[in-house]
C-alpha cells in the first residue's frame, strides 16, 4: 500500500514523534506505515485520514504490483 503521509506531515511542519502523539501510536508505527513496511488497521487509516482532513482513498493507494 501506497501512501502520501510523509507529504501531508511535511505540509504541516509535524514531526513524526507529533503525528505518533495525536494518533496515540509509536513514533515507529508512522515511520513503518510511512515507508511502507506496515499497514495500518483500518480504524487507524481512519484516523489518519482524519486527522488530515483528507478522504482516506486520497492519502492510501494500492501497490500496482498487488494482485
């Protein structure tokens, strides 16, 4: 999976330790949702979704390589 998190903090001068605080997960879970080695549960993508006010297919896309 896909993801534009790392832009959407970026945009708003948030650390990851600050994402991490609001969304009450680890600094290491943003890092790995970030780089894509973990995929959040869906209630979490929700909330990220959320938190930056985006439609949540806005900021998750599919691998293409996926089946």
């Amino acid at each position: 999976m896909n993801n534009i998190i790392r832009a959407l903090r970026a945009e708003r001068g948030w650390s990851q330790a600050h994402l991490a605080d609001l969304l009450d997960v680890s600094r290491q879970t943003v890092n790995a949702i970030e780089t894509g080695r973990y995929d959040p549960s869906l209630p979490l993508a929700f909330s990220i979704a959320k938190m930056f006010s985006q439609p949540i297919e806005s900021i998750f896309t599919p691998d293409p390589e996926s089946p």
